[in-house]
C-alpha cells in the first residue's frame, strides 16, 4: 500500500471535526496542505460551511438581498469544494507517480475517483450528525424520532460500505491493478469567457 494513511482514520477524523466545527469553527485555510489528512480537513471544511449556508437559502422569512448574497456564497463554496476533489485526486496520483506504480492504457479505470468518494463520505458525516440532532430533540414526536433513526441507520450502513469502497480502490491503485486519471470540471459558469451572460455585458461595453 503506497498511501500513507487509513480510510478509517480519514473517516473518524470527518465526524471529530463536525462536532468540534460546531463549536469553534477554524478560518478557511488556503496554505498548501502538506499531507492527505490536512487537504481533506480543509475540503471536509468546505462542505461544512456549504451545508449551513444551504440551509439558511431555505429561510423564507429573510429578505431576496440576503438570499441573493447566501446564493453568491453557496456558488463560491461550491466552485472551492470541486476544486478541492480534484487537488485530493492529484495528491494521490502525484504518490503513485513518486512510487512509480505501473499501469498502462488497458488498466482498468474507477468511474468515481477517490476524492469524489472522500467528498460523498464528507456529505454522509454532515447527514449523520444532524439526523442524530433530530433524534436527540426533546420537542418531537415519536414518529419523527422513529422515522428519523431509521434515516440515521441507513447512513450509518452506507458510510461502512463506502468506506470498503473506496479502501479497496486505493488498494487497487497501489497495486497497480486500476489507474487514477484527474479531470479538469470544465465548470463554465464562472468562466467569464465561457458564461454568454458574463462574457455578453463585456460585449456591449
């Protein structure tokens, strides 16, 4: 195993942080992170504040201006956290690359790539820790509680078997067995020279 580090570690390490986040949440770190589990703190962290500014978009008390700025936000975090899988799919590629893990053309490929598994697996710790909120609240109804561990349950089973997952294709990609590929997003919304809307105000400028 060419990586340096556990999926079990990286998955415990989700779920600490959501609960210290809620506390104290740390400043947004742009540094360049020097090891695996620091890049996917930092995109974990993303995902954290992505979750929150979702649910205040859904406040229909607060004003179109606060939801315009939440939207703004939202688009931001997103284009950081897309950004963040590929940096954790190239930090991996780079390791096999320095351990020179051979492969070639007709090595079997992964549809979904580590960081995209790591980013769904940052989700699902997200949706357990505030499904365990449901549950633990005093105000409910036993049916909302019932219905709401049975949720937890379901996410709790689909974080194990996404961990099996994603340790088998790492074990796959150290042997040389799969082979890792980064895609650029080609994302053209915020590409001023892509969106027609941006790149038309410049036009009749």
């Amino acid at each position: 195993m060419v990586f340096l580090f556990g999926t079990e570690k990286l998955l415990k390490q989700q779920l600490k942080e959501i609960e210290l986040w809620h506390n104290v949440l740390p400043q947004s770190d742009f540094s360049e992170p020097t090891d695996f589990h620091a890049l996917v703190s930092i995109q974990h962290q993303v995902n954290f504040e992505l979750w929150h500014q979702e649910d205040m978009a859904r406040d229909p008390d607060v004003s179109d201006s606060i939801i315009a700025s939440v939207k703004r936000a939202i688009d931001v975090l997103n284009q950081r956290r897309n950004d963040l899988i590929e940096q954790m799919d190239q930090f991996l590629l780079n390791i096999l690359r320095v351990e020179n893990v051979k492969n070639d053309a007709d090595t079997e490929m992964n549809s979904e790539t580590p960081g995209s598994m790591i980013d769904r697996l940052s989700i699902n710790a997200l949706k357990i820790y505030h499904m365990d909120e449901e549950v633990q609240r005093k105000e409910i109804t036993a049916e909302h509680r019932n219905k709401c561990a049975g949720k937890l349950s379901v996410l709790q089973e689909q974080r194990e078997d996404l961990e099996q997952c994603l340790s088998k294709l790492l074990a796959d990609l150290s042997s040389g067995e799969k082979r890792l590929k980064v895609y650029r997003q080609m994302k053209m919304y915020n590409d001023e020279s892509l969106n027609p809307v941006l790149y038309r105000k410049d036009e009749l400028k």
